[in-house]
C-alpha cells in the first residue's frame, strides 16, 4: 500500500499544476485500469452487497484498501503542494514547466506504444490533438464563486483529471476557478471544499463508467485519442513563455491571461531570457527519466 499512497501523492501534485493530468501519473505507473475498475465498482449492486453481507464484502468488490491508500495520498498531496507549487510557479515557473514537459512527453512516448496504429487510430490521434490544441487555445473566462458553480466546477475538473493528457487544474483555470480552489486549500475553507468534493465525487462515479466501457470495447482506439490529448498538451506547459495580457484579481494577485510560447533560436537566447534555463533543462531530463522509472516499476508490479 506505500506504493500506492506515493503514487497518490504524485497524482495530487500533478493534479495542481495546470497542463498536466493526475490521470498521466495513474497509467504510467501501472495502476490506471485497476483505478478505473474499482471506481466503477461504487454502483447500488455494491451498495446492496452492503445492505444483505456486510461492509467486508463490500469494501473487497470495490478495492477499498487500494482506494483508501490512493485517495489518502492524492489529499495529503493537495494540501501539502498547493501552497508549494503555487510559490514555485510564482518564483520558478520556467523549471517547473520544464519538469512537466520532459513528463508529458516521455509520457504520450509511453501512451503511444501501447496503441495498434491503423488508419482509424491514427485520425483519432489527429482528433485529439486538435481538441487539446483547440483547449490550449482559449482564455480563461471568470465565473461566480457560488455554490453551483463551485459543485459544477468540481464534477467538470475531476472528468479531465482521470484521463491522461487532459488537466482538470487546467479546466478550472479556463472557468477562472482555479485560484479560488487553491486558495480555499490554503486557508482550509473547508465549506468551499466540501462543495467542491461533492462535486468530484458525482463527476468521478459518473464518467468513470463511460471512460470504464470505452476502455473495455474500444482500447486502441481510446488510448490513441488520448495519446494525442497529451501530445497537444504539451503547448500548455512549454517552460519558456510570454505574458501577453493578464489581471489582478480582488486579492491583488496577477493571473495571466493570454500567453505566447517562445522558441529562442539559440541555448544563448534562452539563458538570457532567463537565468534557469540550464535548471530547467536538466529538470526536463530528469522528468523523462522519472517516467521511464515509473514504467519499469509498473511492469514489474504487473508481472
């Protein structure tokens, strides 16, 4: 169960950072399918099985100690990581970018070998890669902080956190909620919280059975359309990047708006533009090597 519960933690930090996917880190460590199925496994058979056996029938059919582990690590993760990422994002957004980078692409490198390429998969690799280029493409709107949209907002995000490629961190910020969610974090809003649990918790048991099926019936074909989710992701967290319009909230803080991919002809360009360019290269390479890590652990684990 450690390496579930660390599995948990690498889920919720990825899970804060805009542009990378909880779901990445639950299939590339091995553990996706098996998370899918005891999600589904929350349904009112097993709430039967309670009612006529008793608890341990129904905490076995639905995985619960695996559950438990995992949902221990992603929370403790959140909590721990929001207010620390959102100061690395702040004071070191170009090493923690590059992180994300290198890990998405070794990862759309891991997604794409398990898929049968054929004509059909290939055009659902093209689908979603326009799809999350066409995500990559909108400006955050701003939404009312009311209990509706807190709930809506969370049901939205989770549905984007289990797959791989498609951030609910980034979805949140699209709704213009994602730096209410971290600061309710901070300040332990737990009414704020609650909510938008509620809300995670209806999303999850609901898409979890449609993503579960397409999974089941359509395995290449859903793997492809994912690996180009993550492929097009990866516009949204290149390290290097240019603030074309932003605004400052009622708190006083800045959030960016509208930003600009930079591609500096030379390393030169790069390190003049900012002082951890070699940092964040190195961290893209580790990143790669992490991932790499994972599979292997994965595959053992799988034997």
């Amino acid at each position: 169960m450690l390496r579930t519960f660390l599995i948990g933690l690498a889920m919720g930090a990825a899970d804060v950072v805009p542009g990378v996917s909880g779901g990445t880190i639950a299939f590339i460590s091995g553990i996706y399918q098996r998370l899918l199925d005891a999600i589904r496994a929350i349904n009112p058979a097993s709430v039967q099985l309670l009612l006529r056996v008793g608890f341990s029938a129904f905490w076995r059919r639905i995985d619960g100690n695996f559950l438990l582990a995992l949902l221990a690590g992603i929370i403790t993760s959140v909590f721990l990581f929001a207010r620390v990422i959102t100061l690395a994002l702040t004071n070191y957004p170009t090493c923690v970018w590059a992180f994300f980078f290198g890990l998405i692409v070794a990862s759309t490198w891991y997604l794409g070998r398990q898929v049968g390429w054929r004509l059909v998969t290939g055009g659902l690799f093209i689908v979603g890669l326009a799809i999350a280029l066409g995500i990559a493409e909108l400006r955050p709107s701003e939404l009312d902080v009311q209990p509706l949209i807190i709930f809506g907002s969370g049901a939205l995000a989770i549905c984007a956190m289990i797959l791989p490629g498609i951030s609910g961190s980034f979805i949140l910020l699209l709704l213009g909620m994602y730096s209410n969610v971290l600061q309710a974090l901070h300040d332990l809003d737990f009414g704020f919280v609650a909510i938008f649990a509620a809300g995670c918790a209806v999303g999850l048991l609901s898409f979890s059975h449609v993503l579960g099926f397409l999974l089941h019936r359509f395995h290449s074909q859903t793997l492809a359309l994912l690996t180009g989710f993550l492929a097009g992701s990866l516009v949204m967290v290149w390290p290097w990047q240019h603030v074309l319009s932003s605004y400052v909230k009622d708190d006083g803080r800045e959030v960016a708006l509208q930003t600009q991919n930079v591609l500096p002809a030379t390393y030169a360009e790069l390190t003049q533009q900012d002082p951890y360019t070699l940092a964040a290269i190195v961290l893209a390479a580790f990143a790669v090597l992490l991932v790499l890590g994972l599979e292997r652990l994965g595959a053992q684990a799988s034997r």
